[in-house]
C-alpha cells in the first residue's frame, strides 16, 4: 500500500496551563493553593487600589494579632458579626456553573453547524438531467418514499492517495448504493451496484460547460470519471442511475477515502469479520511477498485504514471479484448502522458523525447544509436494523472480458418493485396505516348500526351466523382505484364485519373496475366469506400469502365516491406503476439484513 498506517495523537495529556482538580494552574504537585482574601469582593476592589481596609492601618494588624484573627478596633463583637454572616450559597455557584456550561455547549454546537456548513460541498444543479423519471407522489397521509444514491469515491486528490487512492489521477466511484427508504419511513433497502457493470451512460455536464455525448455500453464507474476532474462528477453518475432504473434519485451523497476514514473513528471503530487472513500482497498485489497479516481472520473492529482496507478489498478472499467485495461493503455498512443505531440517532452522534464526513462530502443541492444534513439522518431514526436489507443489482458474467452485465428482466422486477414500494419479500411499505376499530366502548346504539350495515349483513350469511368469529381472518386493503378514502372505507366495513384489517394502502395501478379478493395458499375458504362483504367482487389466487383485497371502481361507485378531477373522462391523479411480478427467490434469499451476524455472507466464490 502506498498510504503509511499512522496512530493519532497521543491523548489525555495535562496541557500546559490546565487547572488541576484543587482549581490551580499546573504547579508542583501538593503546592499550598492561596486562600481568598477576607473580607469578600469589596475588600479586593480597596486592596487593588491601594487602600487601607476600614479597621486596619495600612497591612499591618493592630495589636500583633495572628493573621486571619478578626481585625482590630472590631474586636470580639466584630468576630460575632462576622461568624453571623450567611455561607456562600453552594447551589448558586454549582447553578451558575452548570448554566455556563451549557452555554458553552450550546455555543460549541453553533459553532458545529457553522463548519458542517462551510464543509459542505454541492454539485451543480444545472448538471442534473432535465428528462427525470417522475418524483414519487405522497399519499393522503404525507408518505412518500425518499431515494438516496451513495458514492464511495477513489478521487487520488488532496490526501487522499496516502489511504490508498492510487497514482492516477481523477476520480472513480469505488461504491454505488441506490438506498430505497419506504413510504413508511420504517423500512429501507440499498441497491449495490457493480462498478464494472455495462451500462447506458447518458450525456453528462462537463467541467467546461458542455455537455459529453454519451455511451450505450460503458462500465458504470466510468460516469463519475467524466470530466476527469479528482472531484469527480456525482451528477453523471446520477443521471446513469436514473436512466438505469426509471427511479427518481431524490438525493445523492459522495464520500471519499479521508472522509470514509474519519467516519469510521467518530463512532469508535466498527465490527467486521473475514474467514481468512488478510496479507499486504492481497493489497496490493505488486508486492514481491505475501507480506504480514493486515487483517486477520474472525471478527474485529476496524477504523481508519483497516477499514478502508476492509471495504475494498478483493484478492485473497473468494474468487477476488467485486461481488464478494459488495457483500463485504454490504456488511460493513450494516454494522456501522448498527453501531450509530445503539448510540443512538440524535444530533448528539450525528454531529461529529456529520462533522467527520462533511469535509470530504459532496451532496446534490437538496442536503447542502447542516439542518438538511440533520434532518435526513433524523428521517431514518425508526427503520429497524432487520427492516434495512442490502441486495445486489442482479448480474451476470460475460464471456467477451472480466466485466458483467446487468440482467435486464430480473432487474426491472427489482425496480418495479421499489416503485411500487413493496418490500423485496412483497410486504407493502406506502406508510398508509390501517383504519381504527370501533371503539369497544362504543354506545349500544352505535354498535346494533353497525351490525346492521350491508357489509355485516353478508358477512353473517357468508358465515352461517351473525356472530361467527371471523377476527382470526386477517385481511390486508389496497386502493385500486383513484377515489379517495376507499381503502379505508373498505377496511371499516372489514372490521364492522368482524374481519381484521391488518394494512391498509395503495395497490399497484389504480385501474382496477372490479374489486379482487386474492388470497394465498390454503386461504380460499376465508377468501370467499372475505368477498362477501363485497358484493360482485372476484376472488383469485395471489402471489402472496394470506388474503388481500383491492377494491376497484365498482366499490367507490357504491359508496358514492367518484375519481378526483373526473367528469366524464379519464381520472385527473397519474396511474401508478403495473402490479411488480415476484422477485426470484434466490435474491430474496441472498439479501442481507442489517442485523444479520456480521461473519455471515461476506464472500463470493472460491479460490483466493
């Protein structure tokens, strides 16, 4: 390695001047420390102007008193009087400490902010792509997905190539994650992309000003070299995305080697683990010799270097592609979640997470300051480790080079999916929350309406009784057409009818005439007292288990809803994107949770 692996400065040395646990200024150790002068602060106000105290002549003490005895002229009333006089109020003094200190510390956090923001670098919004794939819509409750695109940057600039950054100049993106936060704000998956993939590059903004011609076959990490620039160009790299999966790229965050490093020794180091022992040559394979071990085998905690190290290494391990090295990136930064996550996600680990990243960061305009920066980072706080999943970009080996293509079709059921906002085990993440039952206090009154509505009344003949228990039927409420209010709708007459609503949200197209009951393996009994409650509904098999309604058209008509901005002709709000087809079990299986063991799927192939 061309870098030098350094320690930081020795810390929890006494600098020259710092007070000492007795409040004195470094001295030899065990010095008596002067005592306060008498006779409080108007006394020193005298003594500094060069007046006599009242009582005393000049310094000396009248009659040869012992120093500290009570002045004379005052005599044994005068030591009475100033036995009298109240203590210093301790609670004060410790109050008035406390209050500067926060004081201080809330200086030292504007200060913070101060230099996160004079950190922050954004790129050119004028770069960004005028044909985009549309920007996600939030449903009736706010929710709306957020897409954030991660670079880990090999830019030789500044220091860089001491940590490894290489000869060359410009800069490459070493990593690329499209990082796919759900509606719900409770569940996320991030996309690795390889970056010797071929892809479509389109035509990028060049330093000069203009704009490149593009390329319908180029390797991916190519984007962020145009240019040629050790800044790099995040904007290409961007629109690479974007014109790669039909996904709006809602922000996009660049961080190079010094500021992965700084990172990773703001939180302390994180956990990894490796089934073999890592030498100097499998770094850098010019070496003469295997060289000493730099990473060892089994778990560890790595910063600095050897995290650099960790992430980006490929020989000596698996086959030495850069498929292993993901599922290792992918692993990292499943333990660096997890670690900010037992700090915790407040501003108070954040900052100097922010702080260490920030000054070798580069973000679209959208997070080019601190409060933006903060709160993003605070928009995660509920998506729990399991619920945070890593996949990687379904790929194949080609036969003409070393390189890889992408596969297409698996590939577009990936993006489907993510725009459709499932999870990738099908599960519906729009954030729409399922509709309250009724109140079980609810007066007598209110409940015989209830069991009297039409939903109710069919639900009874479907089940041979009016009050057949049916609560153990869970049934999940998609809106399939774009009528508002309709899946809620449905879910109250679910549960009126004594069924249990477990979501509630928006299909996949809001095209649906007629409302579908599907339902998965041994569920059809259930299904059809299900559809009862919908008359002329179509009960199917689905793709996934359980039951699942999408009302359609016929059910908004029945309940007198009509499309927003309809008269007549085609609904006013966009259709949203074709039901997605299942995901191939075996990325379903290969994803890793951020919760997994961290020695767990960390490598790709054999040999080494």
């Amino acid at each position: 390695m061309s870098g030098q692996r350094g320690e930081g400065p020795a810390r929890g040395d006494d600098a020259p001047g710092a007070l000492t646990a007795d409040g004195a200024t470094g001295g030899a150790p065990g010095a008596p420390v002067p005592g306060p002068r008498t006779g409080g602060r108007a006394e020193a106000r005298r003594a500094a102007q060069g007046k006599p105290a009242p009582g005393r002549a000049g310094t000396s003490q009248a009659g040869g008193g012992r120093a500290g005895s009570p002045p004379a002229g005052g005599g044994r009333a005068a030591a009475r009087a100033a036995a009298r006089r109240p203590k210093r109020d301790i609670k004060k003094i410790v109050a008035w400490s406390a209050a500067g200190v926060l004081v201080l510390l809330a200086g030292t956090g504007g200060l913070i902010y101060y230099q996160l923001n004079g950190n922050i670098k954004s790129f050119d919004a004028d770069a960004i792509a005028k044909d985009r794939p549309p920007e996600a819509q939030a449903d009736a409750d706010g929710n709306k997905p957020v897409n954030l695109l991660l670079i880990g940057s090999d830019s030789r600039g500044k220091n860089n190539s001491d940590l490894g950054g290489g000869e060359d100049g410009g800069a490459r993106s070493d990593t690329t994650i499209l990082l796919h936060v759900y509606a719900d704000h409770k569940h996320a998956v991030g996309i690795s992309i390889p970056r010797n993939a071929m892809v479509a590059i389109p035509s990028c903004k060049l330093p000069n000003g203009k704009w490149s011609k593009g390329s319908n076959s180029e390797l991916f990490n190519a984007a962020f070299s145009v240019g040629g620039t050790d800044d790099g160009n995040p904007a290409c790299t961007q629109n690479t995305v974007e014109k790669l999966t039909g996904i709006r790229v809602d922000h996009t965050m660049v961080v190079d080697f010094q500021g992965f490093a700084a990172m990773t020794k703001a939180v302390d180091g994180v956990d990894v683990c490796l089934p073999e022992d890592i030498h100097e040559k499998d770094l850098n394979d010019k070496l003469p010799a295997k060289g000493a071990v730099v990473l060892k085998k089994g778990p560890q905690k790595v910063e600095g270097q050897q995290a650099l190290d960790y992430v980006r290494l490929r020989h000596g391990i698996g086959d030495g592609s850069d498929i292993g090295r993901m599922k290792r990136q992918q692993a990292f930064i499943s333990s660096l979640a997890a670690k900010i996550k037992k700090q915790g996600l407040n501003p108070t680990t954040l900052l100097p997470l922010a702080n260490a990243a920030t000054s070798s960061l580069t973000v679209d305009p959208g997070l080019d300051s601190a409060d933006k920066l903060m709160s993003f980072g605070l928009s995660l706080r509920n998506i729990d480790l399991h619920d945070l999943k890593f996949v990687t970009l379904p790929w194949r080996f080609r036969t003409v080079d070393k390189n890889i293509d992408i596969d297409a079709t698996v590939a577009k059921k990936l993006w489907d999916t993510l725009k459709a906002d499932r999870t990738i085990d099908g599960q519906n993440a729009t954030g729409e929350q399922p509709a309250e039952a009724p109140s079980p206090t609810a007066p007598p009154a209110v409940a015989a309406t209830t069991a009297t509505t039409p939903a109710a009344a069919a639900h009874a003949a479907a089940a041979g009784s009016p009050l057949a228990d049916t609560k153990n039927i869970k049934v999940a409420v998609y809106t399939g057409t774009s009528a508002t209010g309709m899946a809620g709708k449905a879910a109250e007459q679910l549960t009126a009818a004594k069924f249990t609503a477990t979501a509630v949200g928006r299909a996949d197209n809001l095209k649906y005439t007629t409302t579908m009951v599907q339902y998965g393996s041994g569920q059809k009994a259930n299904a059809e007292k299900v559809a009862a409650v919908f008359p002329g509904a179509v009960v199917e098999p689905g793709t996934t288990a359980g039951i699942t309604v999408i009302v359609g058209k016929d059910f908004a008509a029945a309940n007198g809803a009509t499309a927003p901005g309809a008269s007549g002709t085609a609904p006013a709000t966009p259709s949203a994107p074709a039901a997605p087809q299942p995901l191939p079990s075996s990325l379903v299986a290969d994803a890793r949770s951020a919760d997994d063991n961290i020695c767990d799927n960390t490598t790709y192939g054999s040999g080494g």
